[in-house]
C-alpha cells in the first residue's frame, strides 16, 4: 500500500512540477512577444534554449521512462491513448526543432516571421499543456485498474532508485564544505 501511495505522490509531485515550469515558460514567452516590433533577440532565443530544456525533462519523467512501458506491456486496449500520446509529443518536438531555423528566418523577414515564431511557441507549450491533461485524466487512473500490486511495487522501486540517484548526483556536484 505504502509502495502505491509513494508511486501516485511521485507521479503527482512530477506533473505538477512539469505544470508550473510550462507555466513559467508561457508567461516568459508572453514577455518577450508584448510588442513585435521591438523584441529582443537574445531573449527569444534564451526561450527557445529553455523550451528544449524543458523537453528534455519532460521527456525523462517517470510516466515517459517507467508508467507507459508498464501499462503498454500490461495491456493492449490503450493503445490508442498511448498512441495519441506519442503523436503529441512527437507533434511538439517538430515544433521544437523547428524554431532555431524560425529564429533565423524572424532575423530576415521581420513581423510576419515573428508570429509565426510566437505562435509555434505557444503551440509547442498547449500542446504539451493538453498532453499532461490527458495524462492525468485518461492515463494515470489506469495505473491501478491494469498493473498488478507487483507491478506497482517494481514502479515505486524505479521510482526510488531514481530519486536517489537524483540526490548523489546532486550531493557530488556540490563543493566540499570548507571549514577553515
């Protein structure tokens, strides 16, 4: 029981997190865009830096890595949810990968370009917004109706393993306390 509660809190505490920092990001993007005549370069291409950030961790969450292998191994008839899944994700880092080239593009071609750009920036992030829904609302309430209790305890274990290896990393990049 405590297994299963530690893997619903984890996954919890890992959407939310994912949440607010696509909401930290969608607010910068606002920012920089306020007036399309005179923005700022660097800051756009700072934003497109933290977008790819943010994919990267989005796409190292504990759903990615361990939720949807589990539940696709365990059955069949979500196939289709995953496959929307997957369709959006791959939707959002075509997106991604296309704003360095749009970047350069919005340098030559001035304010047509730069909504273009604004645009595939706040598209990238609703979509992801509408994945993580999905997640939490189709997704995660499968979890306990088509993985056994084993399963789920092999999830916390992962989970865990996981969480720890996070801290040594953490604790090994911090310089040694000097105590002189």
């Amino acid at each position: 029981m405590l297994t299963a509660t530690y893997s619903i809190v984890a996954i919890s505490a890992e959407q939310n997190n994912a949440r607010k920092i696509l909401a930290k990001l969608q607010q910068s993007i606002s920012a920089i865009w306020k007036n399309l005549q005179e923005i700022d370069f660097a800051s756009v291409e700072s934003a497109v830096h933290k977008l790819t950030q943010f994919d990267q961790f989005f796409r190292s969450r504990k759903v990615e890595r361990y939720v949807i292998p589990a539940i696709r191994n365990a059955t069949r008839e979500v196939d289709s949810l995953l496959a929307e899944l997957e369709s959006l994700s791959a939707f959002c880092l075509r997106i991604l990968q296309s704003l360095p080239q749009q970047v350069r593009h919005v340098l030559d071609q001035g304010v047509m370009k730069r909504k273009e750009l604004r645009r595939a920036m706040e598209l990238y992030c609703s979509n992801l917004l509408l994945r993580l829904a999905k997640e939490e609302e189709e997704l995660l309430p499968l979890v306990h109706r088509v993985l056994s209790g084993d399963e789920i305890f092999e999830l916390a274990a992962k989970f865990l393993s996981d969480d720890s290896k996070k801290h040594e990393e953490r604790q090994s990049a911090m310089p040694p306390l000097q105590l002189t």
